[in-house]
C-alpha cells in the first residue's frame, strides 16, 4: 500500500505486471518523453525506494535489467545515469523468438500483417547499399507467446540474399529462421532504444498506446552485403534482452 503523501509514480499494482516491470515502466517513459536526456541522472535505488514504496531489491533489480539492456549506466559511488549515446551493444545473441519461446515452455504463434514489395526510399537505399527506389521485400508480423503479443517485427529484405522469402508462409517458419538458412549472417549491428509505438504497433501489441516500449534496430550482413534490417518493438513491461517475456 502506497504510504499517505507519497507521490504516485507507479500506477495501481496490477496481478499481472510485476512491481519491478512498473519501475522499469517508469523509467523507460520518462527517457521515451525526453524529461531525461543522455547522461542524465536518474533517481538513486534509495529515492526510488522512498517515492514508490517498493523493496530495495525490486528497484535493484529494475535498474539491473535497464543497465543490462545499456539504457542506463551505473557508475558505483556516484549514481545511475542515462546511457549516453543510442546503445549500440555487440553482446547480443541472434535468436530465432520462436525457439526462445519453446526453451521457456512456450508456444509461439505469429500473425502475418502484410508480406510483399517495395520501393527503397532514400534512407532504406542508404541503409542497404542500394540505389534509390531499388527492390526490397517487406514483411510485417506480430509474435505471441501463449497467445501473447511479445514483438512487433517489421522487417526489409534485399531479394538477392533470399529471392523466394515472398514465397514462404511465416506463421510456420520465422523469418529469422528462413534468412539464416538462406544466407547465414556475418556481421550483426544492434542499436536498441527507449520508444513510444505508433498507434498501429499499439493496437498490434495490444498494449495502451502510452506504454513504453524497447525498440530493437538490427541490420545483418551476408555474402559481404546487407540482407535484412529489422525493428522489433516489444513492450517494456513484457521485455527484457535476453528474454522477451519475463
């Protein structure tokens, strides 16, 4: 129970959302809005403890899991701050979420939102190596775990690493798992960050259009090319690196 006077940073405990998953809620908005920038620094365990009424090992363990994704720095003896630049982590396994689901017990599904092609605008190009409005393929799927929406995944393809992904149903195979058995990867960039979803990732994780989320931004190298570039968005009171549901 919250203690008179206390300010009511959390929302009302909820079964299903753990307190440590609210606190990282907390923060994960606050940096998302921008109210704390690059470097700032964030409340101690000790304020945190105080403002929210929670136990030193649940606010630990929150900003332990933040630290962990590299969204926050903790330096011992002076405090916790935001990480500075957008993180960009080289400590990321590449994982299919379909056999990280079953490891845990899980049964994943998938929802196919749209699969076909597009023109490469500026940035894609740039992104890719390409030329502008060259081809690219596009898929667009929701991934659940035990009927759960876990990851938003929008995903860009260059045709000459998999030229038959169109072709193939991704409610049964993972497009992760196809790329990897078409071109196998080399060189793997991460860059992950704070965000607030578009309203139709929202609807699509069936989560409250506010809720904060982590963005995953993942471009993978093959044959000495860029094959694929990914944005998985996943909730953050649902996700943590390493495991998309706690």
């Amino acid at each position: 129970m919250q203690a008179a006077g206390r300010p009511a940073l959390l929302p009302t405990p909820s079964p299903a959302t753990p307190r440590y998953q609210q606190i990282k809620a907390f923060i994960l908005s606050r940096v998302a809005s921008g109210e704390w920038g690059a470097e700032d620094r964030v409340p101690s365990e000790h304020e945190l403890v105080r403002l929210t009424g929670v136990s030193r090992v649940t606010v630990n363990r929150a900003l332990r899991e933040l630290a962990d994704a590299g969204l926050l720095v903790r330096v011992q003896g002076v405090g916790t701050f935001v990480a500075g630049a957008k993180p960009q982590s080289n400590l990321l396994e590449l994982r299919d979420i379909a056999e990280e689901i079953g490891e845990r017990g899980g049964t994943h599904g998938a929802e196919v939102l749209s699969l076909g092609r597009l023109r490469a605008d500026a940035a894609m190009a740039a992104a890719f190596g390409l030329p502008e409005r060259a081809e690219l393929f596009e898929v667009r799927l929701v991934h659940r775990e035990d009927g759960v929406a876990v990851q938003f995944e929008e995903r860009l393809v260059n045709p000459v690493i998999a030229p038959r992904f169109l072709e193939q149903d991704f409610t049964r195979i993972t497009p992760y798992r196809y790329l990897t058995s078409c071109a196998p990867p080399e060189r793997v960039e991460h860059v992950v960050e704070a965000t607030r979803p578009a309203p139709e990732i929202a609807a699509a994780l069936d989560i409250p259009p506010d809720e904060p989320c982590l963005l995953v931004h993942r471009r993978t190298w093959s044959w000495r090319v860029v094959a694929t570039r990914a944005f998985l968005t996943h909730p953050g009171t649902r996700y943590r690196l390493g495991s998309a549901l706690d």
